[in-house]
C-alpha cells in the first residue's frame, strides 16, 4: 500500500478551505523543497499539507486562515507552530543560498 504525503492532501484542502490556485501551487513548491531536504519525512502528511497551505497564504498574501486550518486538520497549535517554523527556516536558506548565487554571477572575473 503507498505510503500517502502531503502533496496527497493538497488538492482536498485548498478545495475544503477555498483557497485560491496560486497558494496552492506555492503550497506544492513549497512541499516539494521540504521533501528535497527530508524535513516532510516522518510529519503526518495532512498536518504538513495545512501548514504549507498557511505559509503559501501568506507569501501571496491572501486570507489568513490558521486558525481554521488547525481545527480542520485536527493538529495542535504546537505542532502547527513547529511545522510552520521548520518550512520557513527552509524558505528563507533558500533565499539565502538564490542571492548567494546571484552575487557570484555578477562579480567580474
């Protein structure tokens, strides 16, 4: 039997929570790096799904909705917290290492 990810969850939650079709592609981006880096592995895939949803609302400004995707989900307010934290520590060293990049290619030789 496969083993079911968050990218799994996405599609049911951004319907469930009205969200719009860009957070959900930044959600999948979003998971997609997590996975890379192995910090999805072992999460409970639903509650990851929701956290990245959240953070993807935020980055494309659209509506706030943690509140409700932790009693929808049925995670505690902790391992949201947790999660959301893990997913944008990742988000911002990969800020970090893109301008890294960027500053080495403009430096003449």
């Amino acid at each position: 039997m496969p083993v079911a990810t968050p990218m799994d969850y996405v599609s049911s939650l951004a319907s469930e929570l009205k969200i719009s079709g860009e957070t959900e592609a930044k959600t999948l981006e979003i998971l997609n790096s997590a996975y890379v880096v192995g910090i999805a592995s072992g999460r409970e895939p639903r509650g990851m799904a929701a956290t990245a949803i959240c953070l993807a609302e935020k980055i494309t400004n659209d509506r706030d909705i943690s509140k409700e995707v932790i009693s929808k989900v049925g995670i505690t307010k902790f391992t949201f917290d947790h999660r959301y934290k893990d997913l944008e520590d990742l988000l911002s060293k990969q800020k970090s290492t893109e301008k890294t990049k960027a500053a080495v290619k403009v430096q003449p030789a």
